[in-house]
C-alpha cells in the first residue's frame, strides 16, 4: 500500500546526549552542571521547552538573556558571545556554540536519527498515478495520489513525490522531495511578435535537470529549456510559489525562499540565499554566496559574495553587520 513518509516521535532521544554531542563535529563548551543532560528527552522551543527539553537562543543581543531567563528549557544552546554576560542557574545548562541554531539543527537530526522509531515509510506509486511506460522510476520511490510523469522522464532513487505533481520532459536526482502542486518541465514564456504583431511562441526543444537531494516546496513551477536545459543544482532547496524560467542555471545548495521568480536564461552560483518576492530578471548572473534581500528586483549582474536589496537591487554589504545574514549564503563577515 502506497504511502507518504511521515515523521513519527520526532522529538524523541533514544541515545546519550553527550555523546551525540561529540558526534555532531562542531566545537562546543558548557556553562553549568553537565549532569543535567542525562535528564533531557525531548528538543522544543525557547518558550515552550519544560526542564527535561533543549532548544536554542541565536540572539546575541540584550534581549537574549531576558529569554534565556524566562525560558524553562533544561538545556540551551547559545552563542558564545553571550558567555560573560549569561547568569548560571542551578536548573540550567548551557551548551556554547558559533551558531546555536546551525548546532541545534544538526543535534536534533542527528539524535532523531538514531531513534528506535523516526520514518514509517511505505515506498510505491498510488493507483491514481499516471507514469508513462518509457518512464523510469528509482529504487524506494514514493509517489502520490495524481501525479503524472511523462514519456522518457527519469526519477532517481528514494526520490519523494508528493500529491498532484507535473513532470515532463525532465530528469529529477535521488533523494529529492517534491511537495504538492509543483508543475515541472511544461514549456515557458517566450514569444516574438510577426509582422502582424502576433506572438510568435519560441520552440522548447530541452528539458529540465534536477539534481540529487534537491527539494521543491508546494505549487512551484519549473520551465523546461528551449534550446538549453533548465538546471536546478545538488542540495539547493526552493521554498513554496517559487517560479524557474526556461534555461535557468541553479548551482549547488542555494536557498530560494518563497514567492522567489527567476526569469529566463539567469544563472545563480552555489551557496546563494534569494530572500522573500525577490525577483531576478532574466539573462542575468549572480555569483556564488549571493544573498538577495526580500522583495529586491536584481537587473544586474551580481558578483561573489555581494548582498543587494531594493528596487531595482543595489549593494548594501558595506552597511551590514548581522553575523545571521552572512550565515544564510554561508559566507563569513569579514
């Protein structure tokens, strides 16, 4: 029977803490009684966590210890700039970090990983999927109610489709989700006009390449290439209602958060961050480890390392500070 992996006792830690903290691969100190670890059972946030729970503070600011001290957690995770200025309480310890939210991140997977219980997952294809016999699915797939995959697509292994998903003339990686709605390889916007002014539609000849361990959020689309394939690069993750013009080249492990539009022919490097509604022009290029501030319209090219916001995108980096905004596109504020 065909179903949808889902996450069960997420919040469970079935091994000794410490030791996945020593697992983890990032360099850490704590402040108070490390005897409070064998207590922890669950990850949960600031605000909510009971004694026997760990989260996380990013703050850095003043406001940091007015949540820290309200918080309930048992054990947080803080940055170690706060270490001078942090209070030691008898009921808490504190795990100190360069990102606590980065550490947080990999601790919660790593101990959610080694639980008894993590994934029920029932690879298959649902009876109401439609794949065409020259398709070709992976091993340990999981596709959906409705979705459809069209002649000579490629699906890699453990690859995850959810419901109502489009997929023609595309090769999508192993290890990718693809949540509902999204539309991947129809043809895209491109037309010139005749002598009577009519719009004339640009032949799509090529497809669309999706790479392994990419994912694709809810009622995206992704135009397949003209004359050029549509690329989306290893690791790079598209946030919902995000839309990839025809021949569009995505490098690895960017982060396109929601409402982000790409128009045609745009080339994006590696590690880059889009922010909320930013809007890329076509037949643009932007380097690696970009950030692009949400609701920026980016008519220029982009060099490495820049950070742009507004309308049309200008340069800001020489006004930034946030340690957290360089962090996003992997970058180091130096």
């Amino acid at each position: 029977m065909y179903k949808l992996a889902q996450k069960l006792e997420i919040s469970r830690i079935e091994s000794n803490l410490e030791s996945i903290m020593n697992s983890v691969g990032i360099n850490y100190y704590l402040l108070g009684s490390k005897n409070i670890l064998s207590n922890i059972k669950k990850f949960a946030s600031l605000s909510e966590a009971k004694k026997n729970e760990i989260s996380f503070c990013s703050s850095t600011s003043k406001k940091a210890i007015e949540l820290i001290s309200k918080s309930r957690a048992g054990v947080i995770i803080c940055s170690k700039s706060l270490e001078g200025i942090l209070s030691v309480y008898p009921d808490k310890l504190f795990i100190l970090v360069e990102n606590p939210r980065l550490y947080f991140i990999l601790l919660a997977n790593k101990a959610m990983s080694n639980a008894t219980i993590y994934y029920e997952r029932q690879t298959g294809i649902s009876k109401t999927a439609v794949i065409s016999e020259s398709a070709k699915i992976g091993k340990n797939c999981a596709i959906g109610n409705f979705v459809y995959v069209g002649d000579n697509c490629v699906i890699g292994d453990n690859t995850i489709l959810s419901d109502r998903i489009s997929i023609r003339n595309s090769i999508i990686g192993s290890n990718c989700v693809i949540q509902s709605g999204v539309s991947i390889g129809e043809d895209g916007f491109a037309y010139e006009r005749n002598i009577n002014f009519e719009p004339e539609p640009f032949p799509h000849l090529r497809g669309v390449r999706i790479e392994n361990n990419v994912e694709i959020r809810v009622n995206s689309s992704i135009a397949r290439g003209s004359l050029t394939d549509t690329v989306i690069g290893e690791g790079t993750k598209l946030d919902a209602l995000t839309h990839i013009a025809h021949n569009v080249k995505i490098g690895r492990n960017c982060l396109l958060t929601a409402g982000t539009i790409i128009g045609g022919s745009t080339i994006i490097g590696d590690v880059c961050w889009l922010g909320l509604n930013s809007t890329l022009k076509n037949k643009i290029s932007l380097g690696n480890q970009v950030i692009v501030g949400s609701g920026a319209s980016v008519i220029h090219d982009i060099p490495d390392g820049d950070i742009v916001a507004g309308v049309p995108a200008k340069s800001i980096k020489h006004k930034v500070t946030s340690e957290q905004l360089f962090l996003m596109a992997g970058q180091a504020n130096k």
